[in-house]
C-alpha cells in the first residue's frame, strides 16, 4: 500500500503540469471565424442585383439610383447588428413569431391604412410611403418555422405532430390568401416545405402531404370550372381564381 501511493500521486501531478515545451491551443482569430465563402455569395448577389438596377433605368431620368446603394449601405449596417446576435435565442420565441406575421400580413385590412396599389391584391400599406408587409413576413416565416422544428431536434416521426406543426406553418398561408396574395403565399410554402425537411419530417409524411396539396388545387380548378361564368366580350371569368393565378398553379 505504501508503494502505490506515491504512484498515484505522480499520476495526479503529471496530469496538473503540462509536458515540457507544450502550450495552450491559440483561440480562432477573429479573421479565421469569419464565413469569407458565404460573404463571396452575398457580395456577388448584391452586385448582380445592383447592375440589374443599373441596366434596367438607363434613361430613366425620374430614378436615382443612389437611392439603391443607399439601401445595400442600410442593408451592410442591418446585416453587422444581426451578425452580433445569437439567433438561438429566438427558438423559444415561437407563438411571439406567429403572432408578428398574422399582424404584418393582415395590416393592409386596417382602414385607412391598406391600398391595393392597383394590383388587385390589397397587400400594401400606406406610411408616407407604399410599404408591402407580407415582404417583410417572408423573414419572420422562415424565422417562425425554424424555431417551431427546433424543438423537435430533428426527429419529426410522430403524425399528430406532424400535423400539428403543419397546420402552424399554414397560418401564414392562409392569412395571405386574404388578401389574396398567391405568389406570396406559394413562397410561404416553400419556405415551411424546406424547414419540414431540414427538420427531420418522415418521408412518408412529406409525400401524404404533397399528395394531398395537388389534390386540392385539383379541386379547387374543377369547381372553378363549375362556377366560371362568360363576360359580355365572350372571356371566361372564374370566381375562384384568377387567370394569373390560374397559369401559376398550372
């Protein structure tokens, strides 16, 4: 007994001092964390875009075009703020989320507040300038729908889950289709499609669910095609949807 206690006390010290000419490993320099790769990506989106502008208002005498590199200035200043913040934070913030895109895409009903912009869909808002809140919404609806597959760790396999979460993400669908916006509302679900995904949802599920969304378009053209009625001019005209957004499902 005598012998082996100097032996585990070698041990314990020689886990204490580090070997000789050993060091600590540096901490990454600030440089070596930076995503230089998807900085690249974002630098040659927004300088495409920006020549796309360029290109597109030559002549144009009533456009600035300073107003546009204004933006990517704002946008450089929003994007190093957002950097500093640790987004895991908003995992927990699911019902808050869902709440701020009901209330962003349903603002252009307030009176006196939404305009149809000429468009047909009264999806603008009026402060002094023509805002489009369901714009706006696209970033809250990819922020909603991660923080709501959060909490499943990437294992979505039970169905009422699955179908819980699912009729979550068609919220903002289905308040957007108020308006009616249908090119905003397909973006939306695109956006929650992809988060099913990366989420960890069954295959099995995603296909019932595809299955199921062809089916209702398909529904929803064959009862149009009950209920179209002619114009005066000899045109169709379709009560459910319309013929723009006939050609976009299609």
């Amino acid at each position: 007994m005598a012998q082996q206690l100097p032996q585990i006390h070698s041990v314990h010290s020689s886990q204490r001092r580090p070997a000789h000419g050993s060091a600590r490993p540096a901490a990454p320099s600030l440089l070596s964390r930076v995503p230089w790769g998807f900085l690249a990506v974002i630098a040659v989106l927004v300088a495409y875009g920006l020549v796309v502008c360029w290109s597109a208002v030559q002549g144009d005498a009533d456009y600035n075009f300073t107003r546009q590199l204004q933006g990517v200035a704002v946008g450089l200043v929003a994007m190093v703020a957002l950097w500093a913040f640790d987004y895991r934070r908003l995992s927990n913030l699911t019902t808050a989320l869902l709440v701020i895109n009901v209330v962003l895409i349903l603002l252009p009903h307030i009176p006196g507040l939404g305009t149809d912009a000429g468009m047909g869909a009264k999806s603008w808002i009026k402060i002094g300038m023509q805002v489009q809140p369901g714009e706006f919404a696209k970033v809250t609806v990819v922020l909603f729908a991660a923080s709501l597959l959060a909490r499943y760790q990437g294992t979505l396999d039970d169905w009422r889950e699955y179908c819980k979460v699912l009729g979550m993400l068609l919220v903002p669908f289905a308040a957007i289709m108020t308006q009616p916006d249908l090119g905003t509302g397909l973006v939306y679900l695109a956006i929650s499609a992809v988060v099913l995904v990366m989420g960890g949802a069954k295959g099995r599920y995603l296909l019932i669910t595809l299955i199921a969304g062809i089916a209702a378009i398909a529904a929803v053209f064959a009862v149009d095609e009950l209920l179209k009625y002619q114009q005066s001019d000899g045109t169709w005209e379709y009560r459910l949807l319309k013929n723009y957004q006939r050609s976009r499902l299609l």
